[in-house]
C-alpha cells in the first residue's frame, strides 16, 4: 500500500509520540472514524468572507509552521 506524504508526516509525528501517547491517538482516530461512517455531512451551508479569512491564517500559519518544524 502506498502513502500519501500527509499520511507519512502523520506517522512520522505519531512515531515521535511516547508509547502511551501514540496509542491514545490511535484509539481516538479509531473512534472518530468509526463515527464517520455513520455520520453525513451537510455541505449545503456557505463560509462567511470572516470564515475564509479565519481559514486562510490558520493556513498560511500552520505552512510556516510545519516548513520550521522537523521530524523529531
């Protein structure tokens, strides 16, 4: 099976978890996927000129990031 590189960075990042950690994580993704299959998302709602302008920081902020960060 071959990864995506947002799927690599995450087990990049869960592998640099302590153990208890790493398998809290897990259990969590666990559970928020097992909701998802059961959840339907409406998508019909737009985003607010404020939405989008939240969104594009956190983006713009969260790319400064992770180009400052390395693994481990």
């Amino acid at each position: 099976m071959e990864l995506t590189q947002q799927e690599e960075a995450l087990l990049v990042a869960v592998r640099c978890l302590p153990l208890d950690a790493a398998a809290r994580l897990t259990a969590l993704a666990q559970r928020l996927a097992s909701l998802a299959s059961q959840s339907t998302v409406d998508w019909s709602d737009s985003w607010s000129e404020a939405d989008l302008r939240d969104y594009s920081a956190a983006s713009a902020e969260r790319l400064v990031q992770e180009q400052a960060d390395e693994p481990c």
